[in-house]
C-alpha cells in the first residue's frame, strides 16, 4: 500500500513539472515501455540484408575499423646521460 502510494505521488509530482523538466519525463516513459527497439537489418557488402546477430556484429567492427586511424604510440627511448 505504501509503494503504491509513493509511485502515486512519485507520477503526479512528475506530470505537475513536466513543463519545467521535461526530460525526466520522458525518461521515466521510456523506462516504463516494454518494446525496446533493437538494431535493425544491415547491409553486407553485396548489398543483402542481413539479421544474424554475429554477422551484425562483424559488419559493424568492420566499419568501425575503417573510421578510425592508427597513431604512432612507440614511446622514444631517452639515451643514459652519464
């Protein structure tokens, strides 16, 4: 009864400040919604959908492999000075 009535109040103060704080409304209906979206199909390279899990996984580390570049992380070696 007093879980009910603390979620109760919890909602109602909620909507009363929806103008003012918007976002933990939103936060709160999103949190309350049962569908999460997942990622949809993705293109191979062929050009064929694509919905195995693994073959999502594969695709998309492929491409981030792309974007990002390979810096030079050798650390100089200081020559002994005595």
């Amino acid at each position: 009864m007093m879980t009910r009535n603390l979620c109760r109040d919890f909602e109602y103060n909620l909507a009363r400040n929806v103008k003012q704080n918007s976002k933990a409304f939103w936060r709160y209906c999103e949190s309350k919604m049962k569908n999460r979206s997942k990622l949809g199909d993705l293109k191979t390279a062929d050009g064929k959908l694509t919905g195995d899990d693994e073959t999502k996984a594969e695709l998309l580390n492929s491409f981030f492999v792309s974007v990002f570049t390979h810096e030079n992380t050798d650390v100089p070696v200081l020559e002994d000075k005595h």
